[in-house]
C-alpha cells in the first residue's frame, strides 16, 4: 500500500508532487531539530503504544462475539491502518530519497502495527488469554520503544554545540503514525520541521 501511494504520487509528481508537499509540510532540515534526549524516547514510546496497541481492546468489549461488532472492528483496523501508512507512501513519492534518512525508525513502527492488527485477528476467532494480550501488549511496547531511540538518535538532527548531527520524523504510522487513537491518523513528530507531528510501525 505505501508503495503503491509513492509509486502513484511519484509518477504523477508533475501534478501531485507540490499540493502533497504543501500538505504535509515536512521540512527536511537538521538544523531545525533539537539534539535528541531520552525524555523524547519516553515521549514517543508513550504516545504510540496506544495508536498501535488499541485492537487488544476489541476483544475486551467484546467486538469478535458479534457479527455486525466484527465487521465495524475490521473496518475500523482497515481504516486506522490506512491512516498511517498512505501519508508515509504519499510522502515517499513527493521527497523522494530525500525522506530516507528521516525515517529509519518505519520498520519497527510497522512492525507494532502489525501486532496490534494480528491481536484483533486472533480475537476474531479466539479470546486471548490475559497472559497472551500482555505478552502481545510487553512485545509491542519494546518495538516501538526501539522505532523511538531510532527516530530520536537515528536521524540527522542539531548538534548540542552548534554543528549539524541527527532529527527525526513519524508517521503517526504506524507508526509512526502516526491514530485513531493519535491515530493512527498519522503524524509527524520531528520530520525537519521542528516540533511537530500523520508516519505507523
């Protein structure tokens, strides 16, 4: 899907490419990005977990017992994902590998979005034991707490004493994305702009 959204926006970049870069508003610079610290690690571990964790809760109030609640939760997932994934490829196809080093932190982000969309996949059929949605909750938090000490020291951002060195952008996804819950309705936090936002993983 992000691929999909890149190669689109890339092989139209003609007509696409500067309405999406007025859109998203990335300013890929490292002088614009403070040094990292630990307190922005903590600050996005915490803000994605619950973009990327919220299907556990599916099953607790009870959405896989009934049809009509499983078809909402699927769609509601489908859409939450969307949300995350179609600015990181809308982005991609815009700035090109420009955006690359702004984003190493993608994979893992994506990588706890997949487990939380799997967590609603096994309620679907089964109710997870409490030991298995907090094994699937503890698995989640280290991924993205890793897809955060990326983003915060992976990336080209300002140095404490003047130079350029490291700074960092999310796709709030998942995350990324980064929320229907911060939704996965993507957001980027650091992307060269400054503080401040839509890519999660």
């Amino acid at each position: 899907m992000t691929l999909a959204v890149a190669t689109l926006v890339a092989i139209s970049r003609a007509r696409l490419g500067a309405p999406v870069r007025h859109l998203l508003g990335l300013r890929l610079e490292a002088d614009r990005n403070p040094p990292p610290d630990l307190g922005h690690v903590l600050a996005l571990t915490a803000h994605n977990v619950p973009i990327v964790a919220w299907p556990l809760l599916l099953g607790v109030v009870g959405a896989h017992r009934d049809r009509r609640a499983r078809s909402l939760a699927d769609a509601l997932l489908l859409a939450c994902v969307l949300a995350n994934i179609a600015p990181v490829g809308a982005a991609l196809g815009a700035y090109g590998t420009r955006l690359l080093p702004y984003i190493p932190q993608l994979p893992l982000e994506w990588a706890g979005l997949a487990l939380g969309a799997t967590a609603w996949l096994i309620q679907r059929r089964r109710p997870l034991r409490v030991c298995e949605g907090v094994a699937v909750l503890a698995l989640t938090t280290t991924v993205l707490l890793c897809a955060a000490v990326l983003e915060t020291f992976a990336v080209p951002h300002r140095s404490r004493h003047g130079p350029l060195a490291a700074a960092s952008m999310r796709a709030r996804p998942v995350a990324g994305a980064r929320s229907c819950g911060n939704a996965i309705c993507a957001d980027w936090d650091y992307a060269g702009s400054g503080h401040s936002s839509k890519g999660q993983g």
